[in-house]
C-alpha cells in the first residue's frame, strides 16, 4: 500500500501519517478532546510538548515523538512516546515507550491503528509497551514486539473492613488467590460481621510483619528534594546487578516524577552510605475497576533497591504502606516484574491479583534473547502504566 | 476471484456468510490486523496498490467492490 510520512510541506491532504510538529498542534489538541481531556488547546498542548521535551532524557530540548494519522485536517489515530534509556547487560540503549495509543471509534478495526504504528516505528529505535487490551497487543505483536507476559498485581490491604465491605466476589475476572481466601472474603462479607473480621485481619498483618525491618530510616519527602548526585550513584550501584531495566537514574526521576507536580511521594531509604533505595508512592485514587467499588488505591509506582539487600526494600515497603494509609489509601498496588521482589511482598503480607498489564519490547541493534520478564526490573510506572489502575 | 471469496478466506469463515453488507463492524474476526491482512491479498490478488484514503474507505464489502471497479479491475 502506498504512502507514509508526509513531509511537513505536503500539498495534498490525503490521508497519511504525520510526525508532530508546531504546524499539528490544533489536530492534536483536537484528538485529545475526543480522547482524554475537553479542555485541551493548542496552545496548552504546545506547552505540554515543551515542558515534556525540556527533560527529555534523550537530550534537553528534544521534542518527544507524537504520531497523527489525518484524513485531510482531521485526526484519526494517536501515538505518543515517553523516551527513556535501558540497561540490557550492561549496556545502555535510547528507547521509547508507546503511550497514548488511540483511534477514533469509528475507524478502529480498520487500517488507522495497523499504520499509525508501522509508521512510528520506522522513526523510532527500540520501542518498549505496557499494554493491556488483547486488540494492541496483536498489532503490536504484528509489527516485531515481543510479549514478555504480564506483570503480576499484588495488593496490601491497608484497611480491611472497608475493603471487605467493598469487594464484589461476584464479578467477573476478579481473582483474589485461592479458593479458601475467597471463601474467607464472602464469610467475613456476612452483615456486622466485616467490622469484625477486618479487625481481626488488621491485626494479623501486624502480627506477621512485627518482626520485620521498619520504616525507620525511610523519610517521605517531596521528589524534588532528592539530590541527583545520591540517585545517580544509587542507580549505578543497583544496575550493575539487573540484567535488563529501563534506567533509574536521577535523569528519570526529573522526567518521570518531578515534572508531574505532587502526584507522587518520594520515599527514601538512607544510611551513612547515603541512599540505599528509594520508592515512589502514587496517591490514592479510587480505583475506575467497578469490581472494586469505590475502593481508595495507592500504587507502588516505583521501587529501587540493591536486589542482595532485601532488608532496604523490606523497609521501604513498610514505609510505602505506612505512608498511603496516611494519605487516606485503602490498599496498595505494586506490579514488579523482577523475581526478587515477590518474596518481600508475600512477607508484608500482599495478596497476589491477576495481572492485566503486558511488557512488550522491540529492540533495535541488539538481542533480548535469554532475558524473561522475571529478569527485568520493571514497576507500574514505566510506560506510566500507573496511570490506569 | 470474487472479493466476497477473499473476504471469507481471510478471515476464515464460509463464503456464504459473506455479503455486500459484511463489514469490520459484523464481522468479529475483521479487526485492525485482518483489515491489513486483506488489504495486502486485495493487493496480490488483484495487481494493484492501494492508497490510505482506498484502505481507509473499504471496511465492508460493498466499497471493496466500488473501489476496485474504479481501478478498472474485473472479477
């Protein structure tokens, strides 16, 4: 099939797919009306794009690649990327991250979806995707990613009879462990009785972590505070021992989290070393999942630790925990793909859920061969997956 | 070959099943992935090159067949 990029000069306005640059900011205002926000302009869209390129981890200034597809002036299709770097063995790669992937309802099952993403990654190098529904996650298979699987959900009760009264056992697809927790979950759903039984589960997470490390040494502070000296030796510290992993340096930390107000908390693990991890805590929020009603979830967007020293990410949870119960949160997600991290969880006393979120991967140049996805150390920001729970 | 025999050999279900009214929006199995896969047999099968513009338009089976008549194309 003909056609690909117009350049920006084009004459014709057929259809075609457009990097975006100044002369598309009213289409893309434009499909992000019908997208995500009413309120978006263009003028709020081109400050977006600026504010976003001047902490482009891939050079300060450059502007993140944006995708449209138009049909004359109009927008149909929509791709935006996050540029970070990997780690993949010991050696560091550009990369981006899908994001923002969306085709007017009209024209989805058709040709928009398939070529808006053939055309990006003709531009792009080594492209990374947290993706849930199955429809992307074919086209992306389609054009070279790789499915890693999905990344596991456990979740931390922080106040168990508001959980409890809140759950609907009943619905579809939610999967809360085993049976007999399931059945424990619908006993303790009996009338009067939650009150009860979620004192007595609060009770028992207390007990099964009391012995465990603490959340001294963890303060919570604002992400800006952190110093990018100590994040930078920190990531060099922990990377030189993760086989694959986007890069969590102080470079990601400014774009990732500084840039986006006071959504997140920092939590930092500190001795007289200086920073021994650090953890992002995302603030509670309900969750949009109906099978959940109304129930209030913080998510564990980022955690850092070196692997071999599980007593700072041990503390660094409790800390996450002790936190998001303050600022109202009625359980925690966490979604780590790294194999040393489940232990940790399952001993604070997480539940495991069933996972919904893939990690997909293209790389350019080099082999993700032998890596699966229990070597990567991924968390629920990457690809700003956190932003859906 | 017919364009409702293509159809129904990409997207694996009986020819009878396939009309002028058969579409992206009746047809589970025609999703963004089958519409690609059609396009590029439609391309193979009847030796010409489609634009996005003719891609874009022909999510059933009616306006495959408007489209290749106006390239000229016989079945």
């Amino acid at each position: 099939m003909s056609g690909s990029t117009a350049p920006a000069n084009a004459p014709h306005q057929a259809s075609r797919v457009v990097q975006v640059s100044e002369e598309h900011l009213e289409p893309l205002a434009e499909i992000i009306r019908l997208a995500w926000d009413p309120r978006a302009t263009a003028e709020g869209v081109g400050r977006a794009r600026q504010a976003a390129a001047a902490v482009n981890p891939h050079g300060e200034g450059v502007e993140v690649p944006t995708f449209l597809f138009l049909s004359g002036d109009r927008p149909l299709g929509h791709m935006t990327t996050i540029p970070v770097h990997l780690s993949v063995r010991g050696q560091r790669h550009p990369a981006h991250w899908f994001k923002g992937f969306w085709v007017v309802p009209e024209h989805r099952n058709g040709p928009v979806g398939f070529l808006l993403l053939k055309e990006a990654l003709r531009h792009l190098g080594t492209t990374l995707s947290t993706v849930v529904q199955p429809p992307p996650r074919r086209l992306f298979k389609s054009l070279g990613l790789s499915d890693f699987g999905q990344l596991p959900n456990f979740v931390r009760i922080l106040r168990p009879a508001r959980v409890l009264q809140r759950l609907d056992l009943g619905a579809n697809g939610l999967s809360i462990g085993p049976e007999w927790v399931r059945k424990g979950v619908a006993v303790a759903q009996l009338p009067g009785l939650a009150h009860l039984c979620g004192a007595a589960v609060g009770a028992g997470l207390k007990g099964l972590t009391l012995l465990q490390p603490s959340a001294r040494q963890v303060s919570a502070v604002a992400p800006q505070t952190i110093d990018p000296v100590e994040a930078d030796a920190l990531w060099a510290r922990v990377s030189a021992g993760l086989a694959a992993a986007p890069l969590r340096d102080f470079a990601h930390i400014r774009a990732r989290y500084i840039s986006k107000g006071d959504t997140y908390t920092a939590l930092l693990c500190r001795s007289g070393e200086g920073l021994d991890g650090f953890a992002m805590l995302r603030r509670p929020r309900e969750s949009g999942d109906g099978r959940l009603r109304g129930i209030r979830m913080a998510a564990l967007s980022d955690l850092l630790y070196p692997p071999d020293r599980p007593e700072i990410g041990l503390r660094l949870l409790a800390a996450a925990e002790r936190t998001a119960h303050d600022l109202g949160a009625d359980a925690l997600l966490c979604s780590p793909s790294h194999g040393s991290v489940p232990p940790l969880l399952r001993r604070r006393g997480y539940v495991r859920l069933g996972g919904n979120v893939h990690f997909m991967a293209r790389p350019d140049g080099y082999s993700l061969d032998g890596l699966d996805l229990a070597h990567w150390w991924l968390m629920r920001a990457d690809g700003e997956a956190d932003d859906a729970l | 070959m017919k364009p409702e025999m293509l159809v129904a050999q990409v997207f694996g279900v009986d020819e009878d099943e396939v009309g002028d009214d058969t579409s992206n929006k009746n047809l589970p199995a025609w999703d963004s992935m089958g519409h690609m896969t059609l396009i590029m047999e439609i391309e193979s099968s009847f030796g010409v090159n489609l634009s996005m513009d003719e891609a874009l338009t022909m999510t059933n089976v009616s306006m495959i067949k408007e489209v290749l008549e106006q390239r000229g194309v016989r079945w």
